[in-house]
C-alpha cells in the first residue's frame, strides 16, 4: 500500500483504511485515488471483510479534491477530466458496492468530496470537532460525482441549500440533516465506531451482505418487482450455512458461528 493510503487488517475481519496526507488535509490527490481504487477493488471479493472502517490521518477527515490536481485538469484536454471524474464516479461506486457494511469514522473538517466519502458511507459517526460543507461552487465547479449519494442521504431539500451556497456547517447541523447517525466528543469517537462494529460483528455477514442489496436495489423496482426480488433473495438466504447456524445458536442459547470466521 502506499504511503498516501494505510490500510489495516484488525482482529475479526474488520479493515481501516486511513487517508494518509495530514499536511493536505487528506485531499484527494491521483495518488490517493489509485490507492483507494486498489484497496476497495482488493476487498471486494475478500470473503473475510466484515466491516470496513474510513477515516483521515491527522486532524481532518478529508478536505475535498487536491486543487494542484485541479489545475493540472483546468490546462488539460477535455478527454482527460473525463476520464478523471469517472475515474472518481467509479471508486465512490464501488466504495458503495462492498458488500460489507462502510463506516466513516469523521475525526476532523470534511469537505466537498470528503462530505461525499462521508455521503457513501454506510454508517458515519462524526466527532464533535468535524466540519462540512459542499464548497465545490465556490472554486467554480459543482459536487456532481458525489450527488446521487448525498440526494439520498440527506433529501432533496437540505442538499438543494448546502448546494447553491457552499455553505460550511458545524456537526450539529449534519446530525440534523441526517449527514451523519451520531454526533460524539472527539475522545469518544473511537468506542463509538467500535460499539457499531460489535453490533455489526454480531450478524451473519451473507445477511448483512443481503441488507445491502435490498437497500440498494429496491427503492428503484415497483412493487411485483419488489416482490419477485425480495422473495428470491430470503430463499436464498434460507439455504445457507448462515441460516442453518443462526437458527440453531438461537435455539441452543449460544452465540452462531458463521460460515466466515469471527
């Protein structure tokens, strides 16, 4: 891994991915792009991922686009911002794909697309300290890559005034909105992510993995559809290892051993 990205491996099947650029606020550099890319396309087939933990090295969680990166794209051609905004169009998708539950871990100020990190996150617990605000229109250009994920998290309403003002806002304010689940001091940031991951740690990862098709996929089908794909997916579900397990630690009083190792 390189240096611009930290990545690790704890007990349990539990990951942290650390952006690793304090002196730039963790902005988001190529580098930290490809490194992300490369540690999100590694854990998505990783059978023993059961929770994946991002947060930023220092005291910010992530300022946004690197502007030297800006300005290299403002004197290049047309295909090349292309193929950078897919690029990172790309990676928040697939930061969103896993099918492991995300966590953000919010430590400090996050920003136009750190605020977006934060949007694709499945839980985001924010310290006290953290700050946010989708500043994009301010250097002249708007939070697009990052839109589908913020509209859904935090509605139409909110995203339409945090959008057109480039508004920043305290912690509060995004608890409010629903940014964020918890708002904690910043020295109890720590227990309140790993309080989430045993709760986590406590489910069947092929239900969990299961949850998240069925928050992606159905708010987009009509109900036949809904009701052909949800049917499917808990018979599946009902011929797994997983099931057979926790139906039977329940029963005998005792904690399931999943198929994928605690």
């Amino acid at each position: 891994m390189t240096a611009v990205l930290e990545l690790e491996r704890g007990a349990r099947g539990v990951v942290r991915l650390t952006l690793n650029r304090p002196q730039a606020h963790n902005a988001l550099s190529p580098e930290l792009i490809e490194a992300l890319e490369g540690a999100v396309g590694s854990l998505k087939d990783d059978a023993a991922l059961r929770a994946l933990v991002l947060t930023g090295a220092g005291a910010s969680f992530c300022a946004g686009g690197d502007i030297k990166a800006m300005r290299a794209m403002v004197a290049g051609t047309r295909s090349e911002r292309m193929a950078r905004s897919t690029r990172f169009a790309r990676l928040l998708a697939a930061i969103r794909a896993l099918p492991a539950p995300v966590l953000a871990r919010v430590n400090g100020p996050a920003y136009a697309g750190g605020a977006g990190l934060v949007s694709v996150a499945d839980i985001a617990i924010a310290s006290q300290e953290a700050r946010f605000g989708f500043t994009e229109p301010r250097i002249g250009i708007a939070p697009a890559n990052i839109s589908p994920y913020v509209l859904a998290r935090i509605g139409v309403t909110a995203t339409r005034r945090l959008f057109l003002t480039g508004q920043r806002f305290e912690a509060a304010e995004g608890l409010r909105i629903g940014l964020y689940d918890r708002v904690v001091a910043a020295d109890a940031l720590d227990a309140a992510i790993d309080a989430e991951l045993e709760a986590i740690l406590q489910c069947s990862p092929a239900a969990l993995a299961a949850c998240k098709r069925l928050i992606a996929e159905v708010p987009h089908q009509d109900g036949e559809a809904a009701m052909a794909f949800t049917s499917t997916l808990l018979a599946d579900l009902w011929e797994t290892e997983d099931a057979r397990e926790g139906i039977a630690a329940f029963n005998e009083k005792r904690k399931p051993r999943w198929a994928q190792k605690d």
